[in-house]
C-alpha cells in the first residue's frame, strides 16, 4: 500500500514489471503469482526458505503499510528485513547492510487484508523495496 494516509492505493499498476525480480524463487511458483489475484497461486522458496523480492515503481512512492498473505503453517514467514532504494540488490546485500525495518510477524499478520505498518519516516521516497524473507517457523522451504 502507498500514498498519503488518506489516499491508499495498490502499488502494483505501478511497478516497472521488467526491472522487479525475486532470488531463490521456485520456477514453478514464482513471484509474478502475487500480483495475479489468485490466492491458490503463490510465490515458493526453491534450495532453502530465504526469498529476496525487489520491486521498482514508476515514480516515488511512500509507503505506510504492506500487505502479506501467507499460509498458517511453518512455511510462512517469521522474519522480514525492507530495505528501501537498493539497485539490484543480491543476498549478500540483504544479509550485510542495515535494513529500513525489520518486520517481526506472526500468523495473524499474514491474513486476507491485514496490513503490517511501516515506519513512514523511513518510507516516504520510496523508488524500490526490496523484501527479505530472512526466516520462516522451521519450514524447508518459505511459501507466500
């Protein structure tokens, strides 16, 4: 979610598709299945649970909340790092430098539309995010 408080809106008209990717996504579940609409699609983890999902908008966006769904299983996320304004970000990147928030959830955060606030001091000229899926609750592989 974006925009001022009182002008919500979905960002993902406004992604630069070409530019967005995810690592370590599994060829048959990639990350382009979170923007279709459809919950029975979803984005999974392919050699381990660490995904690293980086989106590139349009134009600056600020961010005050984020919304993830998730199963209520051990593959959902535990531990999320946002890091704001990286170019091309790796996993050596996510895993070394300091994130804009470290998001700490549980179950209920990942429900159909919950959003998990932001520090919107931290998110106000947002041009990329990128997403750390860091740890799940013990699950090999990390599913949203």
């Amino acid at each position: 979610m974006a925009s001022a408080a009182s002008d919500v809106q979905e960002l993902s008209p406004i992604l630069i598709k070409s530019a967005c990717y995810c690592l370590n996504q599994h060829s048959s579940f990639p990350f382009t299945n979170l923007f279709v609409g459809d919950e029975t699609l979803y984005l999974k983890s392919d050699v381990d649970h660490q995904l690293l999902i980086h989106l590139v908008f349009q134009t600056y966006v600020r961010l005050h909340a984020i919304s993830i769904i998730a199963p209520g299983d051990d593959s959902a996320p535990t531990g999320i790092k946002l890091f704001t304004n990286l170019s091309s970000p790796g996993f050596s990147d996510a895993e070394d430098l300091e994130p804009a928030q470290i998001l700490n959830v549980g179950p209920d955060d990942f429900l159909p539309g919950n959003k998990i606030g932001v520090k919107i001091v931290k998110f106000q000229q947002v041009n990329s995010l990128s997403i750390f899926i860091e740890e799940n609750n013990g699950e090999e592989f990390s599913v949203l």
